[in-house]
C-alpha cells in the first residue's frame, strides 16, 4: 500500500519525542500467528522483510507485507486476524511518550486535532506504509536492534539516535504522500514568516511568495494553527522579543527593531497586551536577585 487520504495518522506533539523500549527480530513459520495481547500501553511498531502479518487492531484487520510498517495503538486489543500463510520475518518496535498524542481518521480535521505551534512540532506517522527507500530503513531499523542487545552505555543513546531517524523517516513518507493541502500551505507560509519575521510581510507578499491567494492562505492557516497568518506573525514575534528580553542588555528600541516593529511605543503596547507586563517588566523578572 501507500499513503493516500484514507491512512489514519498517529500525531505526537514534540518534545518530548517519543523513545524506543525494545526491539527483536521475530520469525513466524507458516500457520503461526501473533499473540493477542490487550492495553500493554506500549505503542507497537512492526517491519514487515519477508512474508506477511495479519494483524487485528480492535475490529480493523489489516495485512502488514514486506517493506510495509504499521504502528498500533497503545490503548486497544492487538491479535492475529490469521495465521501467517508462509514464513514470516519482521522487526517488533515497543516505543512509548510521555508527551501528547492523538489519531485522525481520514475526514474533516477535529476541533482537537493536535498542532505544533511556534516551538512544539508536531509529529505525523502513517499507522500503515509502504517505505519507499526500504534499504535505508532497514539499515535503521538494525542499528537500533543491535544497540538494544548491547550492554554498553553509549547503547542507549544509539539506539535513541536510530530511533528518532526511522520516525524522521515516517514522517517525511506522510509528507511526501498524504500531507493535506491545507497543512502543506499552511507550514510554508509558516517557514517563510519566521525566515522573515524582521521585516514587514503583507499577505499579499505572503501569497506572491506561495503563489497562492492570499484569502486561501489564511483560511490554512486558521485550519491548521487557528491564527490568520498576521496573528501567526505576531506571536512569533512576541516569543523572540521575550528571548532577546532575557538573553541580551539591548534597549527596548533595539528588541522592538529586531522583531520587525517600526515604532517602539507600538511594540511596547502590543507586548504589554500579549504578555501583561511592560518589555522592562517583563526583563525585571528574569534580574532581580
């Protein structure tokens, strides 16, 4: 299979990541099947190299093939929909997180659906895909096995690195595939705003920039951060402004400059609306004693 509109999506908000618990290479001669096994709390990853699962996830049925990853719940019945019809080698990836995390079903995005923002990103893996460079996520996929079989301190931080690659790797498959429309508008407008947060960005530059009408990059901009594309410049503004606050002796004409205001009494009232402290204030916090 590969990834289309009707893929269901595991979003995790990030930091943290999430971190791999253990891995195995596991073998199912013809006529074995899969434990059943029900809310271990562990997200289940599985690789499929030769052969065939056919794996139950609640009611859903679906058969994992060679060069297809599937990545079941934490929360829900996990079995056997049959036995394997051949001999069966794959790779089974216990990962957890501590962080946020949802599914979405193909449809209409949810008023909760999960949303990066300034500094949280947000994660996306396909529950169900075809890798397109197999080889590479194999080579992945047996690193962090051989690290998780090593007694070795630096093991942990290996298998960690080759973790974080594979689920790189999903993501960017989501993204090549199935990104809707409005997430991919939406993050580009994202991308160029913050690359130019300094100067002045109108949301006609905005749409000559996309190609795009500037009204249809708003509205996937509200879809996907729920901020039109000057509220989503704004607040990225305030969050640098509160870092140069904090990191540098600069004069508040300076802050206000750098983060693309042309007057310092407009900043320094639209800081104060946004933060409830005064630029001063808000420094004074950070270098009193």
């Amino acid at each position: 299979m590969s990834i289309s509109t009707d893929t269901p999506l595991l979003t995790f908000l990030v930091p943290p990541l999430p971190y791999l618990i253990d891995a195995e290479l596991r073998t199912y001669e013809a006529g074995e099947a899969h434990p059943s096994r029900a809310k271990r709390g562990t997200f289940d990853l599985f690789y499929v190299y030769e052969g065939a699962l056919h794996l139950q996830e609640g009611d859903e049925r679906m058969t994992v093939e060679a060069g297809q990853c599937i990545i079941l719940r934490p929360d829900r019945r996990h079995a056997s929909s049959r036995a394997c019809d051949s001999t069966t080698v794959f790779e089974w990836l216990h990962f957890q997180t501590a962080g946020e995390w949802g599914e979405r079903r193909p449809g209409p995005a949810d008023e909760d659906t999960l949303r990066g923002d300034h500094y949280l990103y947000a994660l996306h893996l396909p529950k169900h895909v075809q890798m397109r460079d197999t080889e590479r996520a194999e080579t992945l996929l047996r690193q962090l096995r051989s690290a998780s079989e090593s007694s070795v301190q630096a093991a942990f931080w290996q298998r960690q690195q080759a973790f974080q690659q594979l689920l790189q790797r999903l993501d960017e498959e989501w993204r090549a595939h199935g990104a809707p429309t409005a997430l991919g508008v939406a993050e580009r407008a994202a991308a160029y705003m913050k690359r130019g947060y300094r100067s002045q960005i109108t949301n006609s530059q905005l749409g000559s920039e996309l190609g795009l009408h500037p009204n249809y990059i708003a509205r996937c901009m509200l879809e996907v951060y729920g901020f039109t594309p000057q509220q989503f410049l704004q607040l990225y503004r305030m969050d640098q402004a509160k870092l140069l606050l904090v990191k540098t002796d600069w004069p508040v004409a300076r802050v206000a400059e750098e983060t693309g205001f042309r007057q310092t009494p407009h900043f320094s009232r639209t800081f104060s609306e946004h933060a409830g402290l005064s630029p001063l204030q808000y420094r004074k916090q950070f270098t009193e004693r």
